[in-house]
C-alpha cells in the first residue's frame, strides 16, 4: 500500500492506494483507516483487478473538502478517491461485468 494522505491530530486517519503487481493490474478505490502511517491495512483488506476487467467510470463528485485536499465519489461503485488540492481525480476505474472472463491457463 501507498498512504497517500495521512491526517494527523486527536484520531489519525490515513488513506491508502493499492499498488498493483504489475502493470496487468489496477486497483478500484482506497482504504480509509485510524491507525496512523506507521501500521498499513491487512494485505487482504483490498485486492487488484486485471486492468482488462476495469473501465474508466463516470465523471467523480465532489462530497468533502477539506484545507489540504478534496474526497471525490465516483457514482457507479461508490468508491472514495483522495486527492491533495482540487483538482478532480484523473482517471477513475470501475468493474465493467462484461470484460470479466476467467480463463483457464493453456494447455489445461
């Protein structure tokens, strides 16, 4: 995980990104957690989907703004994407059930 914005005070709160393994794969979204930067999320608390499985999602909206940066909602999954100043998120990814196949290796 990459904290990509962590909150320091009273309750630390800190948001974290997936990294993927490799570049076949794009997370969905981030992890808000109160522990602090120094303890991450449980290895399982979120997974990477093939990028091929994703589909870039609708225009995010704006629900928290804050003095270092913004909390965006993209609408289709709900998801929650931190980003420093005002500047809307880039490129929101969402499931797209259509391009979910699961294939058996070759030669199986």
């Amino acid at each position: 995980y990459l904290c990509v914005w962590p909150v320091w005070g009273p309750e630390p709160l800190s948001i974290w990104q997936a990294v993927p393994p490799s570049k076949e794969f794009v997370p969905l979204g981030s992890i808000v957690t109160c522990t602090g930067r120094d303890q991450q999320p449980p290895l399982d608390a979120m997974r990477c989907v093939p990028k091929a499985w994703a589909t870039k999602a609708a225009a995010p909206e704006l629900i928290w703004e804050g003095s270092e940066g913004c909390i965006w909602q993209a609408a289709a999954m709900g998801v929650l994407l931190p980003t420093r100043g005002r500047a809307k998120p880039d490129a929101v990814l969402e499931l797209d059930p259509r391009k979910m196949r699961l294939e058996a290796p070759a030669g199986r």
